[in-house]
C-alpha cells in the first residue's frame, strides 16, 4: 500500500490557480522530490499535505485513510523547515522529546528515545546546550531528530538546507539520506536546487505553473525530458530546432544538415522539434562522418573540474553551441577561431516536439 495519495487535488485564490488538480503517489520508504521554479506549485502541494492549506478539491489518502480535512497533528506526518524552527528557550534535548511530550509519552521511554535520536544525528553530547549555542548545521540535525523521533509515517520536509552554505549542504544532505535509510520513512522533499533533486531522490516530481512537467527518475528527467521546460530546467541543454523527417529518427536542421536522433514517444514525421544535447556529450573533433554538427570555436572557460567551450554553430543561429569535457593539462586545448565538428551519440540526442515547451 502507498503511504501517501493525492487525488486531484487542488488549489486557487481568487482566479489564481495555485495548484492545478493533482494526482500522486508515494510509495513506503520513498524519497519523492517536489522541484521547480518560483510559483510552481511545489510549497502549496507540500502545506496541502500538510494540514497548514485547505484544499479546495481532491482528497488526501495517508495508509489508505482520508485526511484531506484533518487537523496537522491528526496526520502522521514529521516536519522539517528551512529557518529550524527550534524552541530557543528549551534545551536540545527538550525541543527533541517535544513531540513524545504532545503524545503522553513516558519520561523514562522519552529519555530512551532522545539519546538514540542525538546519537543517530551524531550528536550526543549536546542534549543539555540552548539552539543559540549551536552552528546552522548543527540546529538542522536537532530539526531532523525531532521530526523523525516518533517515526511519523511520512516526513515532510520544505527547503530544509536554503539557509546554509554550500559545503554544510552537502554535508546534510549525506546525513538526511544515511537517516532516511536507517529508519526507512517515506520523504517528501521540497527545492528549488536540481543538484540536490538529483541527487537526493528516488523519484523527482517536476512542477510548472502549479502543475506536474514531469514524474520521474532523476534519470528518466535528465536524459528523457518530455517538455522543452524539463529540458531546460534540469541542468544545462543545448536545444537545437529541426524538423523530424523520418520516423526512425532523423532530423534535418536548420543549416540544412541531417543527424540521428532519439524518440522517447513516437514523433509524427513533419513535426518542428528541438534537439537536446547535454554539453558533456559532445566531443570536439577535426572531421566527423556523421551524428556530428559543426560550429567555430568562440572562447572557453575552466570552471575547476570542467571546462567549457562555447561554439558558434550554424544550426543553433545567435545562441552559442555549449560543449564540455574534464579539464586536464595532457589535451591539446582547442583553439579559438577555428572550425570543429561536434560529435555526439545519436542516443544522447532527444527529440522533443517544438510545441510542447511546457
């Protein structure tokens, strides 16, 4: 059985719809991700499920039970927020047995369960300090104690790591999913960063314009995007217009050169498409035979572990064509000002009809 349902659940203000009606299900143990721009629906999906907005239609399903109208401590959820959100006047070890408090708890079973919680997060030697004596790092492992304490069937979790660096993101991130996978709870994770997405989820539920691009594996978004947005938004895309002109998989573009392609669905012949190709999949070559596009070398730029190379390439017109490859001292660099071929794996190269940009 799923642990979480929505069904067409929705939600609007005044004539703005902020989530369109919305179906989901998440399984036992899942790591659902909800990412998208600003205004896509993602936080209103999350306060839904929640308890903190009212739906104004669908239902909400939790093992199976209706909880669409259910007050927040009826459901049996844990919250994670980005601010922390810990009491400053109660100790670590109070603001942790909190929930067990609210629930009647013993004092003896309570003091069990903070000490495997501190430990768990691994810290526990702080349950007697105040949040106020504890780094940003530190107070979101006390958040993640206390909201995973009393084994909530599903954990919520809103832009958790916005508020700290980049280095002590990726440190959380590794002890959400060490956490995640000792306890083996079901987790819906809100954000706006597509590393994170990709890098944390099972399954990453895209949103745009308060509805779902698409639902997937990270891979299934990466390499299969459905809409142009997909293609765009995760991660960096060289699209590229052409026209499909067999059903097979080739496409013509628009300085009249033809290359292999892959359909992820099958593609009327005719159709207007954009090619995607990811900037890491094309390799600068003298001459190509085929599946290649050509395009004179503009500048590059070492960003430490890649470089990029930027290519004015006829097919794409006034965007420049972005290549790249690890950075390293043994290649010969290309030079600026000269004519490559890009080549490519046709099944690196996706199709996706020029009408569906959303």
């Amino acid at each position: 059985m799923s642990t979480l349902e929505t069904q067409g659940l929705g939600k609007t203000y005044g004539d703005f719809v902020a989530l369109a009606p919305t179906d989901i299900t998440v399984e036992k143990g899942e790591f659902l991700t909800l990412l998208g721009p600003s205004g896509s629906g993602k936080t209103t999906l999350l306060s839904l499920i929640a308890g903190l907005s009212e739906a104004d239609s669908g239902r909400i399903l939790m093992d199976g039970k209706d909880v669409t109208y259910a007050a927040p401590y009826q459901r049996d959820i844990g919250m994670m927020f980005q601010n922390y959100a810990l009491f400053p006047h109660m100790t670590i070890a109070e603001n942790i047995a909190f929930p067990l408090k609210m629930r009647k708890t013993s004092a003896a079973e309570s003091a069990r369960l903070v000490k495997e919680a501190l430990e768990m997060v691994r810290l526990p030697h702080i349950a007697d300090r105040y949040p106020k004596e504890l780094s940003g790092g530190q107070q979101q492992r006390v958040a993640l104690a206390r909201c995973t304490i009393y084994r909530p069937s599903v954990i919520l979790m809103d832009e958790p790591l916005g508020a700290l660096d980049k280095k002590l993101r990726d440190q959380m991130q590794f002890e959400i999913l060490r956490i995640h996978k000792e306890i083996g709870g079901t987790i819906v994770y809100v954000t706006h960063d597509q590393e994170e997405a990709m890098t944390m989820s099972d399954r990453i539920c895209l949103m745009n314009h308060g509805r779902i691009a698409q639902l997937g594996t990270p891979a299934d978004l990466y390499f299969r995007p459905q809409s142009i947005f997909v293609a765009d938004f995760l991660g960096e895309a060289n699209l590229i217009n052409g026209r499909l002109v067999s059903e097979a998989g080739m496409v013509r573009l628009n300085d009249g050169s033809e290359i292999r392609v892959s359909l992820p669905r099958p593609i009327a012949q005719g159709t207007e498409v954009k090619v995607m190709l990811r900037p890491q999949n094309l390799r600068l070559a003298e001459t190509a035979n085929s599946d290649s596009i050509s395009g004179k070398l503009i500048s590059s730029s070492v960003t430490g572990a890649s470089t990029k190379f930027f290519l004015d390439a006829p097919a794409l017109g006034d965007k420049p064509l972005i290549a790249t490859r690890a950075t390293g001292l043994s290649e010969a660099a290309p030079e600026p000002g000269r004519d490559y071929r890009l080549t490519f794996d046709p099944r690196d190269a996706v199709a996706i009809p020029a009408s569906e940009a959303a």
